[in-house]
C-alpha cells in the first residue's frame, strides 16, 4: 500500500471530525445531490459492490491496468490509463450524476455508493504528467484541490481510491472481484495476483485439469472483450491466439476435473456442474448453475445487452428468450471441444520450470557437499522426469476421452436443467 495515500486519508478523516466545513480551493458541498447519492447506493447492493463498478469503468475506459490491494485497515484501488484523463470531467461526473454508462458515469456510482450508501469516507487522486486533482468525500460532503505539477514523469494518467475497510471485513471487495471480475477485459491483480483468466474455484478436493479457452467470433453481437489474463502459459494449456481488445461473441473455458485415486497411477473422473454466466464490461452479472454433472466442466461467458440489465448495470434478468439463445450457443460449441480434444493430444509435455531449477538447485548444492552425490541426484531427476511424464500423457489421455464423451451428451446439457 502507498503510504502517502493512508497518510491522505487519515488526514481528510481527521479534519471531517472536527467542527464545521472541510474548505480548501475549490470546495463544494453534496446537500443538494444527496438524492442522486442515495440512489446510487440504492441501486448496487450492499457489502462492497462499489468495486465492481470500477472495474466496469476501468474496462470501458480501456485502461491499461487495474490494482486492488486490501489490507485490515484500507482498500486501494490503483488505476493506470494510457492517456491524460480529464480532470475537470472527473470533477463533473461526480458533482452531476449521469446514468449512460460511460467509463465516468460508472465511476461516479461507484464513489458515490462508497461515500452516501455504505458512509465510508474516501480519497481519490488522478496525477498525470502536468497536473493533480484531489478528491476527498466524507458524510456527503466533497472537497476537491487541483495543482498545476505533475505527479507522473511519463505520459497517461493514474487513479489512486483509497477508503476504509469494510465493516463487513477486509476480504469483502477482494471476494467480489474472485468470483465476478474473473473476465475483466483489462488486467486485474488483487493482493498482487492476476485474476482475470476465467477461472472459477472448483470443489475444495477435487483436482482440476485447466483444458483450455475457446471463443467464437462473427459479425454480429461482439460485446465481450477477451480478458488478457488467459494468455499466460501457466494458467490454460490451449488458448488460441488474439489480439488486445479483442471482440468474440461467446467465450469458453473447459476443465477435467479428477480425484488421483493413486498417485501416478489411477484417474478418476470426479462430475462436477457447469455454468453459463452474462458479462457486462468485465464483470459478471448473472450466473446459471448447469444442472449437468460431468468429469468435464464447461464455463460459457456471454455479453449482456442493454435490456438484460438493471440501472446498476450489476444485475440481469434471466428469460426464457436468453435460455433459447443459450441452448443454440452451446450446441454450437460441438466443434470447439473437437478441436481442444485434439490440442491435447497435438501439445507435447513440458516440466514446471519451478520444479526444474527446483532440482538444479538440489544438484548444484550437492556438488558441494560431495563428489559422489550429483550423479544420485541426476538419476533422481530423471526419474521423476519419466514419472511426470508418465502421469502427463495418461492425464491428457483421459482428458480427451472425456472431451469426447462430454461432446455427445452436450446437446441437452441445458434442455435437462
């Protein structure tokens, strides 16, 4: 956490206790938009859903990337934009609430909910390279402070929101943004770890195989924007190759989920649901259980539009319309399974670079302890090479089994649920 930021707020904090107003150039009151205050927090739900619409403005901003560091006493938001964000639009957004959903508008929910619906205070500072503007809001009041000095050296802009911690605890934003902010299409570390790569948390004792992500791209209904968090080798075994800012219709993720009944020797499929889930710029705003149980577990992502989402933008309607249109998805992603299947017969086996200089490691040290140790070390790593190995190739063997067996009962998945 950047200190100067606590430092911010502790001392807004500190001035809003005491008796009359927080002045300071620029300042300016909220009592006649505590209305659109109130509604703000109306529309998002309680317990930290604020941070969900700043990621939807992150990702229609189009920004470059977005941090999220909890601690037990503050939560900061850290934003980086490609470009010198306006500061004076900022400002307005915020003093004149707007529902069209632009990047700003959802910002301004977002701060707004924080600061009138859950009465915390916060501090928000947008620097780029020639100036700084500073925000400040506490019991409905808002202060702003603009100095002409840069506090970026390069080119963009950065949106630093610090806030208390909620009452609920300190996890309460963080646990949001694991299980809806997983397809931000801009790139998402919390607590320093990237979670935009569609993956959900499986069963707390079964092993889950991470297959690979498929999409589908045609003229029509390009809403979704591929989360760049896929593309990391150690997350998927297949990800196809694209572009940032890529737009698909529909997007896929696919695990074999298994028990290792005996380690290096027997794989057991272990049934477990699939999903289908709406997203609304990177977040997702509904998600339907599968009530279909197979060692092959399918997440398919589709984008929400206008008419499937309430004025908070967090929350769609399912109907029998999206149950129809989602049936036609799914079955068309016959093919895509084919090909996954094949990926995974096709893509050769390579060790953990981890557990590689893991052993390096061991052999380096033993060299130094005795002559006679690293050729015992060398055939120990060897056969733990052709151990994995082993392992790998029947895990992929039943993985594409599986795929296949999934393929043929895929048609119905929806229509039995």
């Amino acid at each position: 956490m950047r200190i100067n930021q606590y430092d911010r707020l502790e001392s807004f904090l500190q001035v809003a206790r005491e008796q009359g107003v927080f002045d300071s150039r620029g300042s300016f009151t909220l009592d006649k938009h505590r209305a659109a205050g109130k509604l703000a927090s109306f529309l998002l739900p309680p317990g930290g859903y604020w941070i969900l619409k700043v990621v939807q403005a992150a990702c229609l901003a189009q920004a470059v990337s977005m941090e999220v560091l909890d601690t037990s006493r503050t939560l900061v938001v850290t934003i980086d934009f490609e470009t010198d964000s306006e500061h004076n639009l900022l400002i307005k957004s915020l003093l004149e609430p707007d529902f069209n959903f632009r990047w700003w508008s959802h910002l301004s929910q977002a701060l707004r909910a924080l600061g009138l619906g859950e009465n915390r205070a916060w501090v928000a500072t947008l620097e780029s390279a020639e100036r700084t503007t500073e925000l400040a809001a506490a019991h409905g009041d808002l202060s702003s402070k603009m100095h002409e000095f840069g506090g970026l050296s390069g080119p963009g802009s950065r949106l630093t929101i610090t806030t208390e911690s909620t009452p609920q605890g300190p996890n309460c934003e963080t646990n949001l943004l694991y299980s809806r902010a997983l397809s931000s299409s801009v790139p998402l570390t919390v607590n320093r770890e990237r979670i935009d790569h569609l993956k959900f948390a499986r069963e707390a004792n079964v092993e889950s195989f991470p297959v690979g992500v498929h999409w589908v791209i045609s003229p029509s209904r390009n809403g979704l924007v591929i989360p760049p968090g896929v593309r990391d080798t150690r997350t998927w075994n297949y990800v196809p190759a694209f572009t940032v800012n890529s737009r698909v219709n529909r997007m896929i993720a696919v695990h074999y989920n298994y028990w290792p009944a005996i380690k290096f020797r027997e794989i057991r499929g272990s049934p477990v649901s699939s999903s289908l889930s709406l997203v609304r710029h990177g977040v997702i705003v509904k998600t339907f259980t599968l009530q279909f149980h197979h060692p092959v577990s399918v997440d398919l992502f589709l984008f929400a539009d206008d008419d499937q989402v309430d004025l908070s933008g967090l929350r769609a309607q399912w109907s029998p319309t999206l149950v129809d249109k989602a049936e036609e998805e799914v079955s068309a992603f016959s093919g895509s399974l084919r090909d996954l299947a094949r990926q995974m017969q096709d893509r050769r086996w390579k060790p953990e670079g981890q557990k590689v200089w893991t052993w390096c490691g061991i052999g380096a040290a033993s060299l130094l302890l005795s002559p006679f140790l690293p050729p015992v070390v060398g055939i120990g790593a060897f056969s733990w090479y052709l151990q994995e190995a082993r392992w790998n190739s029947r895990l992929r063997l039943r993985v594409g089994e599986s795929l296949e067996s999934f393929r043929r009962e895929l048609p119905v998945v929806i229509r039995r649920s």
